[in-house]
C-alpha cells in the first residue's frame, strides 16, 4: 500500500461528490475523489437524469414529428423511429458530461482515484482499484456522497432485461408492447412517459391512492388527468405481489392495497420497477468506522454535515432530505466551504423538485396540505396557461401556475406549476422565497410580453389581489 496526504478525499464522483471536490479544490484544499464506477457523475449522469432527459426530449420530438406538426402547417409523412440512433444520442451525451467532469477536474488540480472506498477510521480510507489492487490515502476530511440505488420490490427479480429498475429502462433495445410500472412517481412517470410517446400500451400501478405523493393535491390530479389523455393507464390503490417471468410474457399479479377484492394478472412484456431509491453506503465501512445510520439506513449528521465519527461528512441522497441531484450539490458545496472556515447556508424550503414530461410539474417550498396540516393561514393564487399570451399563441395550453402565500405577511411558501417549461419557470419562485419575498414583489416585477413567466407574475396578482387576464 502507498499512502497520500489530503485536507479532503471525497467518496463518491456523483452531483454532490464531484461539486463538492472542486468547490473544496477552488478554495484552495488539496483534494481527492474516490468513484469506482469508472465514470464521474454517478447516478445521475451515468444512468438518471441526463439520460432520461435526453430520451424525454429525442421521444418528444419523434411524438411531435408524427401527431403535433399538422396543426403548425407542417406536412410530415414517413416518420420512422430508429431506436438505435436514438440511443447513440443518449450515449454520447453522457459519455460528453463525464469527459467534461475529469477535465474540471484536471484544471482544478484534483487527483481522482478510480476504485471502491472504504472507512478505515482515524482519516484513513483503503480504495481498492478495479483490478483489486489496493493503496491507502489518508485526509483531514472525508465527505460521504456515495448516492442512491434503486428500491427493491420484495418478491421481484430485477433482471435489467424484461424486469427492470430505471437503469435498465433507459436501455431496452427495443419498444415494448406493454410496459407496466411499478411506482407513480417521479422515475416511473418520466420512464413511462418515454416509451408511450415511442408506441408503448403503459400501465402505471400505484400503491396509493394517488400519484406523485407528496406533490400538491390539485396539481397531482390534474397531472394524472393529462397523462391519462395520453394513453397512460392507471391503477391505483393496488399492491403488485409477484412477476411471473416463466412465459414469453411477464404476469403481473397484483391486488387492492387494502387488502379487500380479488386481484388479477396484468400481461406485460416489459416491467418497470420503480418504487422510490435508498442511501447506497455498501462496503464503506460505516459500522466499523463508528458512523451511525438512521432506521432507514440513511447517515445521521448534524447541521453542518458531520457523522458521529470525527472528520467524516456526508452529503446527498445517503443523508435525510429530498433525493435530488440539486439538493446535493448545494450540500456539497456547503460542506466544502465549511471545511474552509466559510459559514455557507441552505434553505431547505427553497428546493425546487421537477417531473421531466410533458407537460413538466414543478414544485418549491410547501404545499396546501402542508399548510393545512401546520395550521398556517394562507393565500391561494392561480392562473391558468390558457389564459397566457404565450402558451396560447404557441398551442401549449395545459396547465397553470399556482402560489401559495402567507395570510398575514404575504411572504411567499410555496408555487406549484404544471405546464410548459415548468421547471424553468420555478426558478423565479424559488429566488423569491430564497429571499423572502411577498407576492406582490413578485407581481409587481416586471415580467417580459408575451412570456410564459407572465403566468407566474399573474398568479402571484391572484395571491394577494386579482389578476389582469382571467
């Protein structure tokens, strides 16, 4: 074993780890990251969001190229879809995004050691390489930002080949004729929404009542309502409770989550596995190194990242708080400034979550049921797409804006958008609560015309007074 010195070895080359690294690297600490995968950029751009979002967006162009154009004027006949091609466009995105990262990493002086991490206590971690050879690096600091790996349904075999987590979905070779998916939330419907637009039968099965749970009420069944003009098929309220995988066809068996009615076999060819993520920390060395985990195995630190262990952090999806590439990196920024002697702050209601299909649900800070629940008094202010200058001229009409905003202060808590650029246009919101601000502040900014932003500036007129145009 060879040992090295370093004020901070981060585990883990994924949105939390990587920006963590070179936030510390920019701040002048002699910095190292551990990744196994061979690749930086973990999950998230190796097989989640970057992928995913390029699959939405190539999907969303086939959909559009062969039932959206007629209504612009633009005859298109012909219209195939090569999947192959298709998938050569992910791959090359991603393969882009890593190189990208082991180039900041060259230019911020960052050493980046390809192998598995392991807690050896005392500032120590044993990285053993791929071809099991082992060294030893040694640091001041060590941040944990080993990720997240997809939840296992019990009973069920994920073969990434006929019965898949969303790794495995973002790579069948080809278009199944019907794909069940296991989970309404944010993977699932995002995955689903892919293979219907390329000509997918989809049925989603959701043990609960309703989808995206922890997503706004009103916005939830408005967005179920719109993917079922889709073609997305629903169950809900319903348990799947094995996969049959001895046919050429998959059985699906499910039954009523309550336990009451018959259940029955829904035939699928391709199943989608996707019931929710948890902490990825196998083989760290957690017990041994005195680093305490919660009862679901997630890493429990104070508010300024720190393990029970001296020296060792974690940030990201192995610690409690949304599973979000974004929430991540604002975490392993801070850590890093915080092993800088810097006092860094997040604001943990002003983090925006996003579902990539069309049309995109976006969310920050609280919901109504939230509210409710708190006993906080507040103001409603909605305003529909229909009514903007912009979505009506561009024939992006679905959805609307809604802000959420304090009774007494009017400082604004929550926003909820489903509709076109929904995800972008949550970043106004999310500025605003960031820095406290009323509705009003936000009606009374000036918004360019025609915009889609228009129908945020309207919404929050709604939440403390009227808006112009509805």
């Amino acid at each position: 074993m060879s040992e090295a010195g370093y004020d901070v070895v981060v585990i883990g080359g994924g949105p939390g780890g990587y920006v963590c690294a070179i936030r510390a690297a920019q701040l002048g600490l002699k910095t190292a990251c551990v990744e196994k995968r061979g690749a930086l950029g973990g999950t998230c751009l190796n097989v989640g969001c970057i992928p995913s979002k390029t699959l939405l967006h190539s999907s969303e162009l086939y959909d559009k190229a062969k039932n959206g154009l007629a209504k612009h004027g633009i005859k298109v006949s012909g219209v195939e879809l090569d999947l192959p091609a298709m998938q050569d466009e992910k791959t090359k995105v991603v393969k882009d995004f890593t190189s990208g990262i082991e180039f900041l990493f060259k230019k911020n002086k960052i050493d980046y050691i390809k192998g598995a991490g392991k807690l050896l206590g005392g500032g120590k971690i044993a990285v053993e390489a791929p071809d099991g050879s082992t060294q030893e690096v040694s640091a001041k600091h060590v941040v944990l930002a080993t990720g997240s790996e997809s939840a296992p349904l019990p009973g069920v075999t994920v073969d990434e080949q006929r019965v898949v987590s969303s790794t495995g979905a973002l790579d069948l070779p080809e278009v199944p004729g019907h794909l069940v998916v296991v989970g309404g939330g944010y993977i699932g419907l995002e995955m689903g929404t892919v293979w219907r637009r390329l000509g997918a039968e989809v049925t989603v099965v959701e043990f609960l009542d309703r989808i995206t749970p922890g997503m706004d009420g009103e916005v939830s069944k408005q967005f179920q309502r719109i993917l079922m003009k889709q073609g997305i098929a629903f169950k809900l309220g319903t348990k799947v409770t094995g996969v049959d995988t001895s046919g050429n066809r998959l059985k699906v068996g499910t039954a009523p989550a309550n336990g009451e009615g018959e259940g029955e076999a829904i035939e699928a060819d391709v199943v989608l596995v996707a019931i929710g993520r948890k902490p990825y920390t196998e083989g760290l060395g957690l017990e041994a190194a005195g680093v305490e985990v919660d009862d679901r195995g997630r890493i429990v630190i104070d508010e300024g990242f720190k393990t029970s262990a001296e020296g060792v952090y974690a940030i990201g999806d192995v610690v409690r708080g949304a599973m979000l590439a974004h929430k991540a990196e604002e975490e392993g920024i801070a850590v890093a400034e915080l092993l800088a002697g810097q006092k860094p702050h997040i604001d943990y209601d002003a983090i925006p979550g996003v579902v990539y299909t069309y049309p995109e649900v976006a969310s920050v800070g609280k919901t109504e049921e939230q509210l409710k629940e708190a006993g906080v008094g507040y103001a409603v202010g909605k305003f529909p797409f229909m009514a903007n200058s912009r979505a009506k001229a561009v024939g992006l009409t679905e959805g609307f804006v809604k802000i959420l905003a304090d009774k007494e202060t009017d400082r604004v808590l929550g926003a909820h958008i489903i509709g076109p650029e929904a995800g972008t246009l949550i970043a106004e919101v999310t500025l605003g609560i960031e820095f406290g601000a009323t509705a009003e502040d936000i009606a009374r900014t000036c918004h360019a015309h025609p915009t889609l932003e228009e129908a945020v500036k309207e919404a929050a007129m709604a939440a403390y007074d009227k808006p112009i145009h509805v």
